[in-house]
C-alpha cells in the first residue's frame, strides 16, 4: 500500500528532476527518494507518477501526452479507490466493537 507522504516524495522527485533539466526515470528518482527501483516498478501509482513525468518532457500538448495522462489519472484514481474501500472495511469492523 502506497502511503501519500511516499506518493508525495515521489512527485517532488520527478518535478525536482523534470525543472532541473535532467531526465526523469526510475534510477534518478529511486536516488532521489531512497526508494529502491523496484519499488518503483512494483507499485501501480508509484509507477504511474514516473511514467507521467516520463512521457510529459517527451510527449508535451500532444494527443499521446494527453492519453498518457488520463490513463496516469486514472490509475491513481483506482489506487485511491481502493485505499478508500480498504480503510471502510476496517471502520465497518471497528465499529461493532465500540457499543
């Protein structure tokens, strides 16, 4: 499970990188971050946070960026999604337990 401080640092890395000037990929944001690659390639939004800012310098205002960025979109939707279900799962069995 991808905790948003961790989503968080990922995005500064790849932002951080991309204004810098320097390319965006898994080993310069795994350095940045202290994360290890695989992480990076394991984890669904972690890797649609760098294959965003991958395909963004590439692929900027053109149809591809733009599919590219639904499909980043909505693959952290879907993450989130299921976060959200995961944790009223968890409020659901708690509550019981509370009267």
């Amino acid at each position: 499970m991808t905790t948003a401080s961790t989503l968080q640092r990922v995005e500064r890395a790849c932002t951080d990188l991309h204004h810098a000037g320097h390319a965006v990929t898994f080993t310069a944001v795994a350095a940045s971050t202290g994360l290890s690659r695989t992480t990076l390639y394991r984890n669904p939004s972690l890797r649609a946070v760098v294959d965003q800012h991958r395909h963004r310098s590439t692929t900027s205002g053109t149809l591809t960026s733009l599919t590219d960025e639904l499909t980043t979109l909505r693959t952290a939707l879907d993450a989130l999604a299921t976060r959200v279900r995961h944790h009223e799962e968890q409020l659901r069995r708690l509550r019981p337990r509370q009267h």
